[in-house]
C-alpha cells in the first residue's frame, strides 16, 4: 500500500501543496481584516482627555487680562459627563482658539477654590463665557450640545447676546470645600451654604 495513495481510488487527490498554499493565504486575509477592523475602530474612537486640554489651556490668569472672550471650564477627571464632553471642546478650541480662550480649572485643586465660590459651582462641567474684559456674561452647566455650545462661543467672538444663556444639562453633582486646608480634595467636608 502506497502511504500518499487515497484509499477509495475513486475519490479526487488534492494537492498538499495546494492545501497549504490555500491555509496560508486564509491566515494572511484574517491577518489583514483583523488589523484593518483594529485601525479602523481606533480612529474612530480617537478621545480628547481632559489632562490634555487643561495642559493646552490658557491660564485664567491670563485669559482675564489679554481683551479676549473666554470659556471657563470647571471639570474633574472623574466627571463622566466632562469626559464625554471633552471631544467636542477639543473641536471646538480648533474652531476658535485662535479668536478666544479656553480655560479649564480642575474643581478637585482647591487653588481654585476662590473662583468656584465667586461662580458658584455646585455641577460639573460647569462653563463660565467671559468677555474681553473678563466680566462674566453667562455660564452653563452639565451636558450641552456642541452646537449650542458653538451657537453660544460665536456670539461670544462677535460680542452678540449668546443665544442659550443659562443653559443646564446632565451634571455631575459636586459642592466646593468650605475651606482649603483639606488633606485629600474629594472629601468635599463641609457644604458651602449660600
């Protein structure tokens, strides 16, 4: 008996060869598709962090004295909503970075404690729309459309009334520290009682 040899001579032989040669190309499209699929998916889900746009933000400091219109944002990092969010301010800040400031203060560093109580933040992300001369002209708190928000930043620029003032979404619930001298900045102590 021939070891290569069918055992029913009438079933077709197929070419080792050509088995392998198929396998291999099956393994290369899989390969290919799958690393297709990988790429494609990352793309589209390319995230601002909120790290990334406090780092590429004006200081307040400055944003209040170069006679430019601002948007303030108060965020944390654990805000899922910020979070969220975060994309369409990046979108945003490539609109209008160039005519205005875009500031982000992290509610969980008490430095910013002074400004929380001026603006009264008690939800996060909570948007503060200053004008050129640093007088607040609106603010807006929790989920807000990246039109409306950019409905609102174009009338900023053009120094027109912003059309959705006192805009409230979904929020984050947060209440700023009644004083500075906490150890950790998420025990949030006592309430500020207005």
């Amino acid at each position: 008996m021939i070891p290569d040899a069918p055992l029913d001579p009438n079933t077709p032989t197929q070419s080792t060869l050509g088995n392998r040669v198929r396998n291999f190309l099956i393994v290369i499209v899989a390969i290919a598709l799958t690393g297709l699929l990988f790429l494609g998916l990352r793309n589209q889900t390319s995230a601002v962090s909120l790290q990334e746009l406090d780092q590429a933000s004006t200081p307040l400091e400055m944003a209040i004295t170069n006679n430019l219109p601002s948007l303030v944002e108060f965020y944390a990092d654990w805000c899922t909503v910020c979070q969220k969010m975060a994309p369409d301010i990046a979108k945003l800040k490539d609109k209008y970075g160039d005519k205005m400031n875009f500031v982000m203060l992290n509610v969980d560093n008490s430095k910013w404690l002074p400004e929380m109580l001026k603006y009264r933040v008690d939800g996060i992300p909570h948007f503060v729309f200053l004008g050129n001369q640093g007088e607040t002209i609106a603010e807006a708190i929790g989920d807000t459309p990246r039109t409306i928000m950019d409905s609102n930043l174009d009338a900023l620029i053009k120094g027109s009334p912003l059309p959705y003032a006192q805009m409230n979404g979904r929020a984050s619930g947060f209440s700023a520290p009644a004083s500075t001298n906490q150890d950790d900045p998420r025990s949030h102590g006592g309430q500020v009682v207005n």
